[in-house]
C-alpha cells in the first residue's frame, strides 16, 4: 500500500531482519568489506614501531625490505631485491614484485625508507601498507603490473637532490620498450593522516591520466584533490621518462620527517579509501586497449 505522506513504511521485525539478511552478503561481497584494513594497520606498526626509522643504507631499512619481500612471497608473488649504492658507499634495494615481463602495462609504488629519528608511519609505511593490501587483492589475476616498494626515497644529506635513489635505479636500469610500454605509474606516498586527498600528475602527459584516477576516485564516491604534483616522491624519475604518472597523497601532514610520525596518527578509514581509490584506477588503465 502506498502512503501519501511520502515515508515509507517503517519496518516491521520480520522486514528488518530479511534486510539485515538481504544487506549483510551484499556487504561481504562488496570491495569495501574485502579490504584488510587491519592487516594494513599490522603493516604499519611492524615498519614503524618494530622496526622504527629506516634510512637509505641502514640495517633497519635492509630489514624492512626483507620484511616486505616477505609478505609479497606469502602473496603468491615472485618478488626481488633490485640493489643499489648509494653515494655514501652504501648499499640500498627495491623490493619488485610481479608477474609481468613484456606485457608490463603499471607500475604500482611506494617508498619503504625513512628519515632519521623519524618512525615514518605516514611517510611512508602507510603507502607500503596500501600497496600490500592492492597485491592481496590481485594476486593471481593480474600479469600485466608490478608493485615496487623504493628503498632511498628521502633525502641521504643536507643536498635537496639527494633523494629518490630506489626509483631513479628502477628508471635506469628499465629498458628503453619496457618504459615506453608503460601506461603508468601510480606512486603512493604519505596517505594515511592529513585531511586532504589528493591525486595529482605531471605535465608529460598533460596531466590526463591524473584525471582519469580522479575520475574512478569520484565514481567510487571519493572525494579527491587535483592540480599538478611537484617533484617531490618516486613518479618523478618515471615522468622524467616520459611515462604518465599519478602521485597519491595526502596533505598537510606536518608531523612527517619527526619522531611524532607514528601508527597512533595513521587513519585506517585513510588507508582504506586510498585502496578503493588506486584499486579501480589499476583496473581502468591496464583494461583499456
Ligand atoms: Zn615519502
């Protein structure tokens, strides 16, 4: 029966519990409910509490690379290290995991590294959390990407180009048809405090495929923020290539590069919705032709 009054119906106990049982599967079967945010929660902690501060060429960051190569290997993944030097003498790795060779469409990023005396739960063991949880979710049913965690990242001394070691290497070392067939890199970095979202390119590619993962962001009811990204993480060394980039982050976050960027500050609603936002932007770029 129709009411006039525009209300529906208030519900009776017998509806309220057919809906409880028609929502509660659609809840589990919906991405937001296949989404560990606790696992990422546990990512966080280990990097920045267990472990702590992790400069470029510590022991500390040796660990927490061995740490991630782990996880990805109980994912399923063929994962390495991908070592460098450092200027200083010494020795930094990427940890690369992925199954795809020539078919290589994304690159998926984020840097495991710290500064000192800085624990770096924000910056950046909550994108390293966030890129975890993304292979969790795909493994096995994608080939054509690859995730990479960056060692060296921060600033090694007081130089302001002293930093970003792990991706320039990646860069270097990448051949030429490998970084030409790349239809992306996504970098994560500092997105779990900070109230802003933001989904920001570079000018190489005039900034479209910014727009297109803000656009998946929004579809999926995800309120970002554009504009154009500075130089100031690991798509740097890709958009110098010419590859389209995106960096996700958020901002401001005044604590990061202190000993007060700790797990009590990370959001997990932010580490969440930084994977329903990047997840569908993987998806929209390697299935377009
Ligand atoms: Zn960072």
């Amino acid at each position: 029966m129709m009411r006039t009054d525009g209300r529906r119906p208030s519900a009776t106990p017998r509806m309220a519990a057919w809906r409880s049982f028609l929502v509660l599967p659609l809840f589990f079967l919906s991405p937001a409910a296949r989404i560990h945010v606790d696992g990422m929660m546990r990512d966080v902690t280990y990097l920045a509490s267990t472990i702590g501060p992790r400069v470029a060429g510590s022991a500390e960051e040796r660990r927490a690379a061995l740490y991630i190569l782990s996880r990805f290997d109980s994912l399923g993944y063929p994962a390495r290290l991908q070592e460098f030097t450092l200027p200083n003498g010494r020795r930094s790795a990427n940890v690369i995991a992925g199954h795809a060779a020539e078919a290589l469409r994304v690159v998926v990023g984020a840097h495991y590294d710290s500064r000192p005396n800085a624990p770096g739960a924000d910056d950046n063991a909550s994108g390293v959390s966030v890129l975890l949880e993304l292979a969790r979710q795909m493994a096995g049913k994608r080939r054509d990407l690859l995730f990479v965690a960056f060692g060296a990242e921060e600033r090694i001394d007081r130089n302001r180009s002293h930093h970003h070691y792990g991706s320039r290497h990646f860069v270097q070392a990448a051949s030429t048809g490998l970084l030409q067939g790349l239809s992306g890199m996504l970098c994560i970095d500092c997105v779990g405090s900070g109230p802003h979202f933001y989904v920001q390119g570079m000018r190489n590619d005039g900034g479209t495929l910014a727009w297109r993962c803000r656009y998946v962001a929004n579809q999926g009811g995800i309120a970002v923020k554009g504009g154009w990204a500075g130089p100031y993480s690991d798509h740097t060394a890709f958009a110098r290539a010419g590859v389209p980039v995106v960096y996700y982050h958020r901002s401001p976050h005044p604590l990061t590069h202190t000993p007060r960027d700790t797990p009590a500050t990370i959001r997990p609603e932010y580490l969440r919705l930084a994977v329903l936002a990047v997840s569908p932007a993987i998806e929209a770029i390697c299935n377009r032709p």
